[in-house]
C-alpha cells in the first residue's frame, strides 16, 4: 500500500514549466529536488502529531521522477521500504475520517467495539503495552460495561468509532513550496525567462 497526494498549484506550477526551453531540464530537476525533499521534512517533523512507534515517519519519502520537463514532477508518499512497516493509517492520519468498529467485541452487548488504551496500557511514549490478547491471557482480565480490566484497572475503553482529524499534512506541505519552487527556478535560471 502507497498513498500519494495532489497538491493545489499544480497548474501554476506547470504552466511555469511549460514556457521553459528544453536545456533548463536539470536546473529544473534539481530545484523540484530540493523542494519535495524540505516538503517531506516538515512532514515527518509532526507538528500535529505525536510520535509513538515511528513507522509512519519511517515511511514517508519523496521522488522527483521524469526525463523532460514535460513529464518532470515531484511527490511525497508513505510506502513501505527501507525497513519501514507498512503504514495502513497513513491515508487516513493525512484525509481525516472515522474508523468504526467492524467485527472484534461482537460478544458484548451492543458490540461490536473498536478497544482503546488506557494510559495503564500505555508506556510514556503511548505506545500500547499489551494487545487485548495479552490482556485476556491475564488472570482476572474480563469485560465490565465499555472497558476492558485486569481485575480493577481499566485496560482498553471500548468505543462504536473514532474520529480523526487531518493532520499529516503532506499536501500542506507540498503547496508550502511551490512558491519556493518557481523563485529556485527562477533564480537558477536568471531574469530572461
């Protein structure tokens, strides 16, 4: 799995390129360069999220791909590679949405739930310390209205769905720099454009 993002001035952008003679392909390559790699550091510097196991950040990269300027162009992805896992709650950290519960707890009353850590599941980094498996696996670990216990501490709250927000901000980051893009070009290029 892959996700890849749009970004709005595009157009801007390839209109620009599209008045360029043919031999300003490299200082163009190199000025796309420069910008998706600055687009993809302010992604993973997570100024919306927090940080708990680090594979989404792993997973972020960026390419320039393209052999003229007429398909030269840029992104920002999360991918797995390079010893990332694969990041299925990419799309969703950059789109926002709701996650609702589809098959587990379906035992419990008015089931099924999606399980949430308590902060007694959770090491200081809030990554969860054990799967409701492990929890289960416990003496004393049962269900008691919408949570999950091992004999009085709460271990999951149990929940219908979740609401998230956007905030990965890949294609934030990417419009950040398309003005930076077309003055870089500008400037390697000179004036007579």
């Amino acid at each position: 799995m892959s996700l890849q993002v749009e970004t709005r001035g595009v157009d801007e952008v390839k209109e620009f390129i599209d008045k360029l003679p043919g031999d300003t392909f490299e200082k163009a390559k190199d000025a796309f360069g420069s910008c998706v790699l600055d687009a993809a550091n302010q992604v993973k510097a997570f100024d919306k999220l927090t940080t708990r196991t680090g594979n989404l950040r792993r997973s972020i990269g960026q390419q320039v791909e393209g052999t003229t300027l007429k398909n030269l162009n840029a992104s920002i992805y999360s991918a797995q590679g390079t010893g990332a896992k694969e990041v299925i709650y990419a799309p969703i950290q950059e789109f926002g949405g709701t996650v609702k519960a589809i098959d587990k707890y379906k035992w419990v009353k008015g089931g099924p739930y999606l399980n949430i850590p308590s902060d007694n599941n959770k090491t200081a980094a809030g990554v969860m310390r054990m799967t409701a498996h492990q929890v289960f696996d416990q003496p004393g670990a049962h269900v008691r209205g919408r949570a999950v216990y091992i004999g009085d501490k709460v271990m999951f709250y149990l929940v219908k769905s979740v609401k998230l927000k956007e905030r990965l901000g890949m294609r934030k980051a990417m419009e950040d720099q398309i003005p930076t893009l077309l003055s870089t070009i500008k400037e390697q290029l000179g004036e007579g454009i």
